[in-house]
C-alpha cells in the first residue's frame, strides 16, 4: 500500500494494523507514520517504509500507468524498486533488523527459547508458591 504523511494517526490501537494485514497487506510505503501505528504493524509483519513526498508522488504514477506494478522493498539496500526505477527508503534501524533476522515476532523469539524460559522459571522462588 502507498499512502502519504502521518499515516495511522489516530489508530494506536492494534485493530488497525490487523485489518490492514487481514486484508492482505504485507508492506506500506508511505511519507511518515505515526509511530505506535508502525510499531503495531511491524509486530504483525507488516513492513513499514518511508520515502520522500516527491517519491510517493512517483510511486502513484506508477499505480496510475499501471494498476498491476509491482514494488519490491529490499529490506538489505533500504530501496523500493518498481519498473527498472527505485527510491531510497527510510525506517527505524532497530525494527530493519528485526525484520532481516526474523525476530520481529516476539511470540515465535519466545517459542524458540522455551527451555531457556523453563529454566529461569525454574528459579523464580516466587513461582513455587502456587
């Protein structure tokens, strides 16, 4: 999805996000974001990237000539590219990683580490008090 500036204002809550992902929107390119909004999105695998207004502008012509065009974010070159054309894109460094390692799914971090989670239970006096 390509939209403009303050995007997700006014919908902190999560319902947003996971429409928007239900919907089958994996990505949105937009001028900025508001940040809890991209927060919610990202811990959905929803990429959220930024670029120039000049480059949303191009980005929608290229929607206009063609309805089918295809963007690919690479997520390594921090680039959106689209009909030999690309754009340089902006996002928080943290929440890059997150999405080039994996670990933007707190619940699958948190599965992976079961036994290290068993264990540090394990000694938790306060949970042997049941």
């Amino acid at each position: 999805m390509i939209t403009g500036s303050n995007y997700g204002c006014g919908s902190s809550r999560e319902h947003a996000p996971q429409a928007l992902h239900r919907f089958g929107i994996n990505a949105i390119i937009a001028e900025s974001f508001a940040e809890i909004f991209a927060g919610n999105c990202a811990s959905l695998g929803v990429v959220g990237v930024t670029v120039s207004a000049k480059d949303i502008v191009d980005l929608l012509n290229a929607v206009k000539q063609n309805p089918q065009t295809l963007f690919e974010i690479n997520l390594n070159a921090k680039t959106v590219s689209y009909n030999g054309r690309s754009a340089n894109f902006e996002m928080p460094e943290g929440r890059r990683q997150a999405f080039l390692n994996g670990t933007w799914d707190a619940l699958a971090v948190l599965q992976q580490n079961e036994s290290s989670i068993k264990k540090t239970e394990s000694r938790l006096v306060y949970l042997k008090y049941k």
